[in-house]
C-alpha cells in the first residue's frame, strides 16, 4: 500500500534518485563510432535495418569521444593502437563504460603473439565482455542489455569514490 | 611454363647471369644483388613486365648460417607480370645477413616505395637510395624485425585454470 | 606501454613541402579514430587552406602479424587467420589460401567443389561490394543507402550461415575441397536472393547514379591515370575503372571460372564516379556468374579422395582402421608440403589477392606472405587526394574502399 496506489490516476511516481539517473543514463547512451576490425562490420550490422540498435537507446553513435558514454571496442587492438584507444577512453567523460566486443578484445583469441594485447582490458578497464568472433548482432546487443542491467544497479556513493 | 616466356628467361640469363629454378611452372630467376635495379627495368621496358604484383622477403636463418664468409640469409622475391601478354616472373635476389643491403627499386616501381619500407620494418634489409626508408607497419620504437626467424612469437601462455586469484595476479589489468 | 608517442617533425620533414616548414601552411592529422577513414587508417595532412598538399598515410594500426602467427601452425590451423585479413572478403581469402596450399602439395579439387566455390565467392563479392557502398554512401551523407545495403548482405550472410555456421569467418573453403556438402535449403536461398538482388541494385542506381549530390561529390574527383595506376601496383575495380583490361578470373581463369559467360567492366575516366560505376555494374556480373554456377552445378563429392591430405569423412573413422589413422595424422600432424615457393593470385573485390607460400618439407608454412591488394590501393591514395578539398578526400578514401586489415596483416 504505498502512496503510488493512492495517487495512481494523477501520473505521479515516487522513486529514488538513484533509480532516475540510472535510468535516464541507460536510455540514451550514446557509443562512439569508432571500429577496429571485423567486429566493427558487425557493430555497423547491430546498427543496420535488420536488428536496429535503435530500439535500445543507442542510435546515434558519436564520433567524437568528448559526446559519448559507451566506448564499444570492436576488434583486436594491436601495440600501435593500444595507446590511442587509451587516449580516446580517458577524453570521454564520466561517466564511462567500455565494452569489449569480440573475442579478440576480450582475450586475444586467435592472435597469440607479439603485435596484439592479449585483451583490451589490459589498457583500459571493460564493463562487459561479448563473446564470439565475431560476435552476431544480437550477440552485441545483449551485452548492451548486461550493461543496462549493471549501470541500473550502480550507487550513486561509489561515483563519488571513483 | 609458358612458351613466350623462354626467350624472356634467355635475355634474363644472358644479360644478368642469372641462374633459373622452375617449379609447378613458375619460373624463378636469381640475380644478383647490383643488377636487380637494371633487371627490373630491363623487364618492364623491354617485355612490357608493368605491374610489381607481389614484392617480399624470406629469411632462411639458421639454415643459411655458413661456417665461412657472407651467407645469403634473406632471399627477395619479386614478382612481376606482364598485362599485356599475361606471363608472370619472379625474380629473387639473396641477400646477405651480416649486411642486408639492396639498391631500391622505387624508382622503376613506384609500389616498391612501401613494399621495401615493409621489407626493412619486418626483415631489417636496408634498401640503399630509399626516398623514406621508415617503419610502416609496428611502432617506431620497436627492437628488432619481426618476421625474421630468431624474433619471438611473443606467445603468452593461456591459464587454464579456475583459480581466479592467480589469473587476477599476472594478468595486468589496465587502471580508471 | 600504453604511452602515446611522439612523432618528431623531424622525421617526417623531407615529406611535407617547404612552406609547411615555414609554418604558412597548416599540418592536419586525420584517424586513426576518424568515421570516415574506414578503420583506422591516419592520415598526415598538409593543407594550404582547404586545398591538400601533401597526404602522407601512416598505417600499421591493425598490424595484426598474421604472417608470423601463421608459420607457427599446421597447414589447417592457419585457415582460420585468412579469415581475419580481409574482414569483408572472408570466404575470398580463403579461397587463395586454399588455391595456394593445393598448388603447393598439387592437390586436385572435385568440380562440384569448384563451382560451390565460385557461389560463394561471388556471393561474398557482392556483400563486399554492398559495404563499399553502404560505406560510401554514409560518408557522403546518404544515409538511407546504407540502410538498404544491410538488407541484402543479411541475406548473403544467412546463406553464408547455413552452410558453415558461421556469418562472416566461415572457413568454409578447405584445402582439397569444401568442408562439407551444400545443405538441401542451399539452393533455393541463393535463387531467392538471384530473384531479387537485381532489382535491388537498380533500386541502388535509382538512389545514386543521376543524384546530382552525389554526382557532385564524386565525378571528376581523384583521377588515377592508366600509368600510374600500374607503376603504383593498383589492381581491381580501380584499376578497370582507369582504363585496364585486368581481371584475373579473365585473364588466368582458375575454380572453373572458363566455364562462365561474363563480362569484365571497364571505363576510362577514373575518377571516383567511375570506380562507383565499375563496382555496380560488378554486382550484375556476379549475378550472371552465380546463376549460371547454380544451373550448371554438377553432382558428385566435395573433397578429394587424397587421404594424405584430406581428411576422411566421419562415417568412415568408426569402420575403418585405415581412415582412423589418416584422421589421427592430419590433426596432430599435419601433411607435410615440398620444400618450394609458389605464388598463386585471386581476383577478391578489391584486386588480386596474392598468397605467396613457401614450405620447408614439414606440415607448417615455412613463409607465407600475402599480397593483399589494399596495400597498394592505399599506397596511390597520396596522388589521387593532391589537390583536392578536404571534403573530397572523405569521397576518394570511400571510393577505393580499402579494408585496413587487409592492409596492415
């Protein structure tokens, strides 16, 4: 019996702020067009008619890092370009996600050797990984819903300690 | 092989002293390092050889390691075709270790520009004359040639193991 | 390690031209992370107001060291790898990676083989083709282009799917043939997308070819001429669109491709607009190649017999020793190829793709080096964006749709 029920028909919803910022971030986060390999014509695919990324509050990819929250790596990140992408991960502004799409960003996968970091979480911390390589659309977009889920649950007192 | 390329290989032979490997058809001719550039030009003036299809290098360390004297440790490959009458020929030019050093052919082909700046940042063999001889590929402050065969794989042993702690130790994890 | 470098001026000073030393003009750097660059290519500019000077690309951003990785694998473990150069041509590399090891060891391929073979390579060839022009179209402010684009490479994606598994890194192509038969839906998937694709790329024309915007943006800008599109080593669409008579699955026909009726397009202007018109009219012609595979395609196996090579079918291991043994050697061994180089080339959508394999007598490749033709499609890029907007640079860059991975390896 909370005061929801009593003053239902007067469009008046009590919550937490904690709930409204989280919510609000989750629905217009906005990725930065940015692609490294293959996975990058899967993320262009997410995007595209068929599964339309649209649907979840992610259409509108920046190509500037100083607009986006999401940093979606797609692809494998070599030793030349893990600087850069560590550059462009500290120009974006808090709050940060990253998410590591595809097998190559996630641990290496089938390029074990001197010109590839062994996993984009080596230069810069990941939120979420998706697995497959390289990974389907749908793949994508669920690890874009795990990071819903994750930003949902976030306090607002760890922000502060961050 | 192809008929209208044995007098090719003749000219080649006679002009430049090269000696002629053939396999599955392919003709490869060996020259020497100061004739290439003449032999290039030679094949793209005179038997119209316009495009540089393919150009690279192959290191034969540590088979080549002679007891004695300068041992061609690098072979160059360059392969070449001909539009107009559609023959290919490679030619191949051994290059030693201790000094890897090759005239530039950049000037007879304008694609050999990057390709020999690949050959020197993945082999270490300089190209003499070069108008930028500059890594391409890995960053500039890379030690060593990675495609030659003493350069590690740089291969990094996958865990397989479910003992978290230890992954979380040596993995190094990248700091906000 | 993650410490960005700096790049003296020094080193690249003997590139830029006196007044950019001077200060008069302005040095712009494009990418690597730049929407327009395709990847991640970088781009030195040297700009005298909106005009470019000098265009100096700096690559190596996705160098992946294929070559090296693949030397450490057996001749079937390094399959895989192939997929990932070419990330928009991935069953095309495969198809040169195959060609080269059956040259290599002298392995025949059955003719159902083949022409399968040529179906899916053709069809890949189209979906290429669609993200150079989706690509394209994005970057020339079409958008609703690129929509339509993803609709039908979803469809070449779902046949690509169906019969590996896979959507894009099929891996389908094995050395000695195919790894297995075409499923029953094969055939009536692909004559879906025969019986509606044309229709789709006069839809495409219809968008493009006379829209004046885009006529703007792209006739008339970066012209390559005949010659120094062969001295830069230029293969592929950009190469017909200059004026060349060269396409490989013409001049050196090899999977059977003798066997099909079709033309090779050619234009002379060799602007951008040209290069758009080749690929588009390469997208019919493909069409023409694939329906004729189909009505032609013959029965019979789809891998070699050649146990010394080619596995043995599943069926088979659990009856007989001999297939057991086989199976047993080629996964934990490998087959072992002549100690001899060969080089054996393909036509992909952007231009002979070369593999250039050597063995040493064991089961891994000695050296294996791929002439891949971004890196020369690149390489002409500083002649074609001299004198030319800034704006234009984004129409040439699309125009000779470079893949990086392609370029770097």
């Amino acid at each position: 019996m909370g005061v929801e029920q009593k003053l239902g028909d007067m469009g008046i919803v009590t919550t937490t702020l904690e709930q409204v910022v989280n919510w609000s971030r989750t629905r217009a986060m906005w990725p930065m067009l940015f692609g490294l390999a293959c996975c990058a014509i899967e993320m262009m695919a997410a995007q595209a008619s068929n599964y339309d990324m649209s649907r979840f509050g992610m259409e509108l990819m920046r190509a500037s890092p100083r607009q986006s929250d999401l940093m979606i790596v797609a692809g494998r990140v070599s030793k030349k370009m893990g600087p850069v992408v560590r550059r462009l991960y500290d120009q974006m502004p808090e709050p940060q996600w990253a998410i590591a799409m595809g097998d190559c960003a996630s641990c290496g996968g089938v390029f074990n050797n001197y010109a590839i970091f062994q996993g984009v979480d080596e230069v810069i911390p990941v939120d979420v990984y998706v697995a497959g390589c390289p990974p389907r659309p749908e793949a994508l977009i669920h690890g874009v819903l795990t990071l819903y889920e994750k930003v949902g649950g976030e306090k607002l007192k760890d922000a502060v300690n961050r | 092989m192809d008929k209208k390329l044995e007098p090719i290989l003749h000219a080649l032979q006679e002009k430049f002293g090269g000696t002629l490997e053939e396999f599955r058809d392919e003709a490869h001719v060996f020259v020497k390092a100061e004739h290439i550039v003449e032999a290039l030009t030679f094949l793209r003036d005179k038997h119209d050889f316009e495009l540089l299809s393919a150009m690279t290098a192959v290191d034969y360390w540590p088979q080549a390691q002679l007891p004695f004297g300068e041992s061609p440790r690098f072979h160059l490959v360059y392969q070449l075709t001909s539009l107009a009458h559609n023959l290919s020929v490679q030619l191949r030019v051994q290059v030693s270790g201790s000094r890897p050093e090759v005239p530039t052919a950049s000037g007879v082909y304008a694609v050999a520009n990057w390709r020999e700046r690949e050959a020197w940042d993945m082999f270490g063999i300089r190209f003499t004359g070069h108008p930028d001889l500059r890594r391409i590929l890995m960053p500039l402050d890379t030690e060593g040639h990675p495609l030659r065969k003493d350069f590690p794989l740089g291969y990094e042993e996958p865990q397989f193991t479910f003992n978290f702690d230890e992954i979380q130790l040596r993995k190094p994890f990248a700091q906000d | 390690m993650t410490e960005l470098q700096e790049v003296s001026f020094d080193d690249i000073k003997h590139l830029v031209s006196e007044r950019a030393i001077s200060g008069e003009n302005m040095l712009l750097n494009m990418g690597p992370q730049h929407p327009s660059t395709h990847g991640v290519l970088r781009l030195l500019l040297e700009l005298d107001g909106e005009t470019v000077v000098n265009c100096i690309p700096d690559i190596g951003y996705l160098h992946t060291g294929i070559e090296k990785n693949m030397e450490a694998k057996t001749y079937q473990k390094a399959e895989v790898m192939s997929d990932r150069l070419d990330y928009m041509n991935t069953t095309g590399n495969n198809l040169a990676y195959v060609m080269a090891v059956e040259k290599l060891v002298d392995l025949d391929v059955p003719e159902r083989a083949q022409a399968i073979r040529v179906i899916i390579v053709e069809l890949q060839r189209i979906a290429s083709h669609l993200i150079f022009l989706a690509a394209t179209g994005l970057d020339l402010a079409a958008q609703s282009i690129f929509l339509y684009c993803f609709r039908e490479r979803e469809m070449i994606l779902d046949i690509l799917e169906l019969c590996s598994g896979q959507r894009m890194m099929t891996t389908y192509l094995r050395p000695g043939g195919l790894w297995r038969d075409v499923p029953p839906e094969f055939d009536g998937a692909v004559r879906d997308f025969l019986k509606i694709f044309p229709k789709r790329v006069d839809e495409y024309e219809a968008l493009l070819t006379k829209n004046p915007i885009f006529v703007d943006r792209m006739a008339g800008i970066g012209i390559l001429t005949r010659e120094d599109a062969l001295t830069y080593g230029v293969t592929g669409p950009i190469l017909r669109a200059s004026g060349v008579d060269w396409d490989l699955r013409k001049a050196r026909p090899y999977s059977g491709y003798e066997q099909y009726d079709f033309d090779v397009p050619v234009l002379t202007k060799g602007d951008s607009y040209a290069r758009y018109l080749v690929r588009i009219e390469e997208f019919r012609q493909s069409v023409r190649i694939i329906q004729q595979a189909m009505d032609k395609l013959p029965g019979g196996p789809v891998r070699s017999e050649n146990r010394k090579f080619v596995p043995p079918p599943r069926s088979e291991i659990g009856v007989s020793m001999e297939a057991l043994i086989h199976h047993f050697k080629l996964w934990t061994e490998g087959f072992p190829a002549p100690k001899a180089s060969i080089y054996s080339a393909v036509e992909s959508p952007r231009g002979e793709l070369g593999v250039f394999l050597e063995g040493d007598g064991g089961p891994k490749p000695y050296r294996i080096h791929w002439r891949t033709p971004s890196f020369e499609n690149l390489g002409v890029l500083p002649v074609l964006a001299k004198g030319h907007f800034v704006a234009d640079l984004v129409a040439i860059i699309g125009s000779i749709d470079i893949v990086l991975g392609d370029i770097d390896r």
